[in-house]
C-alpha cells in the first residue's frame, strides 16, 4: 500500500496490476537502514507498478523497535509511513540513545500530529497490527530483518543485502510481464 494512494485503486483495464512486496523491517535495525537506497531505486524504476508494504518485525535485541514499529503504523494512519520510517532509520542511533520522545518528535518534523503519536503509544491501539505481522513473519520463517516478500518468495537481507534487489527487480519484471 503506498502512503500517497488510497488501499484500492481503480486503475485501467489495461494496466497491469501492481506488484506488492512485503517488506519485513525494523526502524532500530542499522541493516533497514543500509536497504533503503535498495527501496528508493525500487520505487523510481518501477513507480507504481510496485507497491512496497511496510510489516513489522521487531527484534527483541532493540529495546525501542515495538514502540518504533507502532509509531510507523501510527505514521501509516497519518499518510506518511515511509517518509517516517525513512526519517527513523536515518538517525537509528539518536533512537537508540531518546527511545519513545525521539519517534514524537520525528513525527512532528514530518508534519504529522505528534501530540496524536504521543497518545497512540500510550494507549496501544496498533498493538494488534505489530503483533499479527510479527506472529505472520515467524510463520513464514522471517528470522531477521530486512525480510522480503514479492511473489511468494522470500529473500532475506539481514545476512547480506547483496543481490537482493537484482532478484526483486527480477521477480518484479517476471510478475509484471505476467499481469500484462
């Protein structure tokens, strides 16, 4: 689902449909961080026919990932999820260091209602969608992130982040030449 776009998008009968892939990250992982000159190049070759999906899979090793992982959703809620994921990932050890005010306070750098983010952590109330990512993410054998998704296949990039995306922009092309 794109920040900018509605979940359901009418589009032309003769545009293929777009291509979704699931990406299996955490904002307090220095290996997301390293993944997303990956996802920029991503999202300019292919645009819309590619709709990469944030899921949350906080590891237990940083102390701040279920709070970032509920703040991104919350950032989601607002419209501007990857911008606030990216925004997280690029300055990883101020969170490590702030904890909880540092995510208010990105929140309010990107435009969005922080005294919203705020509550939302208190109250909980994307608890459900972190956990139920996380609980597919374990059945789907993801160990660590970041964890791919696209057409069934998954890649793993928190061993080595190389080749990774010539096999999605490969199974991407595979899957759009298919759909047209």
């Amino acid at each position: 689902m794109s920040d900018s776009s509605p979940a359901f998008v009418s589009e032309p009968a003769s545009a293929p449909a777009a291509v979704v892939l699931d990406v299996w990250c955490e904002v307090q992982c220095p290996d997301c961080r390293s993944a997303l000159g990956d996802l920029r190049a991503l999202r300019e070759r292919y645009g819309d026919r590619l709709q990469p999906r944030l899921r949350h899979f906080p590891l237990e090793k940083h102390r701040h990932a279920f709070a970032g992982a509920q703040a991104a959703e919350e950032a989601l809620e607002q419209g501007k999820g990857w911008a606030y994921v990216e925004a997280v990932l690029e300055r990883v050890e101020e969170l490590d260091r702030r904890g909880e005010p540092f995510l208010v306070e990105i929140a309010g750098e990107l435009g969005l209602d922080a005294e919203e983010f705020d509550t939302a952590l208190i109250d909980g109330r994307h608890i459900l969608i972190v956990d139920a990512d996380q609980a597919e993410g374990k059945a789907i054998g993801v160990t660590g992130t970041p964890t791919y998704v696209i057409g069934g296949e998954r890649l793993d990039g928190g061993k080595s982040q190389e080749g990774l995306r010539a096999r999605i922009e490969e199974i991407a092309d595979r899957l759009l030449a298919g759909s047209a």
